[in-house]
C-alpha cells in the first residue's frame, strides 16, 4: 500500500448554523461569521506554506457564510480544490457548479435523520444530495439513535443513482467542551455498534462506496479493521486533514515521525489505557478507550488483539491488502 501523507487541510468559515445538533463538536462555539480577509488569510497559507491541494471548507455551517462564493473562487483563482463541510439544507446548483466536491451530513434515512439533529429537514436535504452534479461524501456520526439503521441506510447508499464516494462513521467521542458533560444520553456503546457498522460496510462494499469509521477501538472492529481511521491512521488517509496545519505548526512538521508522535498524545490525551491494552497487538496504533465511554457502559471491556506488536500505523491496512492478494 501506497504511503502517502494527506494533502488536504481545514478552514472555518463561520460558526454560526442553521441546525443545533445535541453532538455537533462546535455547538458551544459563539455564533459569528469570520471576515472574508481571514479565511483568504488562511488560504493562503494552507495552499503556499503548507503547500497542500485540498481544503475542506467548514463551520458551523459554510453554505451561509455571506461570502462562500467570494472564497470558493478564490480557491480556484490559487489552486486549492475544495470540498465543503455542509448538512446540506442551503445547497444550490450555483454553489453545487463552484465547489468540487461536497461532504453532506446524513446520519439516517428519514425519521432516524430528522431525530437525530431534531429538525424535520431529511426531505430537503434527500433532494439536494439526490440532484447535486459534483462529487459527494456523506458524514454519519454514531449515536444510540441511529446504530440499528445502519444496514438499511447502506443499502438505501447503494441503490442510489448518484452514489456517495464513501461514507465515514464517526463514533462521538466526547472531545473538548463535551468532555466536561457528565450525561450524553445519546452517546452508543461500541460493542453494540460493531455488528450493525460491519454488515453496513460489507453492503457498501459490494456497490463501490468507500468507508472509513473514526475513533473506534480495534477491537470493537473485528472483520472491518482495514475500515479504522483513528488518530494514528488519519495522516495517511485521503479525506483527513494535515496535522501540521491543524496545529498551525512548521511545514518542516511534514513527516510521519511527528505525525504519529501527535497522533499518539493526542490518542493518550482522551482515552484510558486499560491492562487489555497493554497485551493488544493494536495498542500502539489504536486510539483506545474513552474514559466516558467507560463511566457510562459498566460491560464496556477491549478484548487484546492476539499477535506481535505493531508500530505501523497501516498494519490493518497492509494486511487486508495482501488478504486480497491471495
């Protein structure tokens, strides 16, 4: 497999929304709209300083940030593909014509969405992914209110004339503001999750579309681990953003040394290391377990991946490949 560090960075347009999602990270942000000469700022020095060719625009909500057209053309005017962060409500074909791809945020079919984000709006944004020309990718955060349908949303994924390019899963971990909630009531338990998580990516395998699921356990992945795109994976993953950018660090940071040294402190930062761990082939890879995770789900228990081991952050990833190689 191919090494490969990500190209992409991030910019934040504004961080005010037209949804107030109970698991949104930036739901405790103060709701403005950044002045245009920032985020052009910040352009800047994602495409000449880091030298990077994508940039996920973000927010908040970026389809309603008054100057979206002014800074996606001014994207292409210095060569920065972009691909906008969005729950898909305002898209237009104006917008859908300047962008080059879209991540739209559907964490259910119907019903199962609209409880999710608490706004009926799933029948708005089902006829903007369903008519959009570009590219997309489709967000899914994992809650207790959406696990179960997993396997019907992926076959809905699939049946799609206009398919997503991939899916990623992202498990809530109760990063920043959130790690000071003592009761997320919509947090799921990883255990239960992983059945639901596999038959859904072995569907969305079958018709093409990429998946990846972020911040799970290895060993709650058991037949899915290639899938897994925790902090020590996103530096090689296509979709993922730059650490170098993400920490406003030197470009000089670019290696996989540096990478991987954050990706492990910042793993170490959110999670507890269980005895389990220590004997898990994984735990050097892995961004273990969450400690709220833990408070909240007593049966909560990783299981040690049998084996040697490993430092490679693609371990998984290699493994699977020469498994298809046979």
């Amino acid at each position: 497999m191919e090494r490969k560090l990500t190209d992409r960075g991030i910019i934040y347009t504004n961080w005010d929304c037209n949804l107030d999602c109970p698991f949104c990270y930036y739901r405790f942000k103060p709701k403005f709209q950044r002045p245009l000469a920032d985020v052009k700022a910040d352009l800047i020095k994602a495409k000449f300083y880091y030298n990077l060719n994508w940039v996920d625009i973000s927010g908040g909500e970026p389809t309603i940030y008054k100057h979206i057209k002014e800074v996606l053309n001014f994207c292409k005017t210095i060569g920065l593909k972009t691909t906008v962060i969005t729950n898909g409500i305002c898209i237009t074909k104006e917008l859908d014509d300047m962008v080059d791809e879209w991540m739209i945020s559907v964490h259910g079919i119907k019903d199962i969405h609209n409880k999710c984000v608490e706004k009926p709006v799933f029948d708005v944004v089902e006829k903007k992914f369903k008519t959009i020309k570009k590219p997309f990718r489709i967000n899914v955060v994992v809650t207790n209110r959406n696990y179960n349908k997993f396997p019907e949303q992926a076959i809905y994924f699939s049946k799609l004339k206009h398919k997503p390019r991939r899916v990623h899963y992202i498990m809530f971990n109760p990063f920043h503001e959130f790690s000071l909630e003592a009761d997320l009531d919509f947090v799921a338990n990883p255990k239960e999750v992983s059945p639901y998580l596999r038959e859904a990516i072995e569907t969305l395998d079958k018709s093409g579309i990429e998946s990846v699921v972020r911040y799970l356990p290895f060993c709650f992945a058991k037949g899915f681990e290639s899938k897994i795109c925790g902090m020590s994976q996103v530096a090689f993953d296509w979709g993922e953003w730059a650490w170098e950018q993400q920490l406003n660090a030197s470009a000089k940071f670019r290696n996989e040394q540096n990478y991987y040294a954050t990706a492990r402190n910042t793993a170490l930062g959110n999670a507890t290391i269980m005895n389990e761990c220590r004997g898990c082939a994984a735990e050097f890879i892995c961004d273990g377990m969450s400690v709220n995770y833990l408070k909240r789900f007593s049966d909560l228990k990783p299981v040690s991946i049998k084996g040697r081991k490993t430092f490679d952050p693609l371990f998984f990833k290699k493994e699977c490949e020469e498994r298809k190689d046979v």
